[in-house]
C-alpha cells in the first residue's frame, strides 16, 4: 500500500514536534568555569555569569562574560595564557609560572584523544 500524503504530514509533523524542544534550550546552560590556583579552587561559577575573578596574589584577572572565558592579563614573563583566547572544553588555559588553571566543565564535548 503506497503513503499517502497525509502520512507523509503525519510523519513530517512528529518530528518537528520532537525536535521542537532543542530550539528553546539555552545553549551554555550546564556549563561551569572552574579557577585553580596553587592546587586550590578559587571559583565555580556558571558560564553564563559575568563576573571577573582575580588571583588572591593579584597576578591574573580571569574574565568571564558572553558565555565565554579568558585571562584578560597576568604577571609573568611570556603571557602565554594571555595570548591562549578563550577557554573551550577541550582547551583549557593554563599559567604554568602563577600556577593557575582556567577549565570549563559540565559540557558534552569529547575530545578524539581522550578515547
């Protein structure tokens, strides 16, 4: 027996249906940037959150805004963290001489080489 139109609006009209909740899904809701410094967590927070964070040695300032995160500026020799752009989960910003780390968590992203 052939489809007939209206079983193909019938099909068409269940999966926009089951797709429809996806779209009203905020897109970084999840997402939590976590601050080490020296071992030691010194924030946690949404990504979602504006916020600037500052080292308690006063060495890095940590900005978190538009649902992004970077190191705005840092007391070391080569700011290569500085230089690094924003925080993705499968990139993290590192301060090896301040010994700080900028990671974001709660996504599903994978990275290949973690398998």
């Amino acid at each position: 027996m052939p489809f007939r139109l209206l079983d193909f609006l019938t099909i068409a009209a269940v999966v926009l249906i089951s797709l429809a909740p996806l779209l009203f899904l905020p897109k970084d809701e999840g997402k939590t940037v976590v601050i080490t410094w020296h071992g030691e967590e010194i924030y946690r927070g949404s990504i979602t959150k504006d916020q600037t964070v500052v080292t308690p040695d006063g060495l890095n300032t940590i900005v978190i805004e538009n649902g992004s995160v970077r190191m705005e500026s840092a007391e070391c020799r080569d700011r290569i963290c500085v230089r690094s752009g924003a925080v993705s989960p499968s990139h993290p910003i590192v301060c090896l001489p301040n010994r700080v780390v900028v990671t974001v968590i709660g996504t599903e992203e994978v990275d290949s080489g973690t398998w």
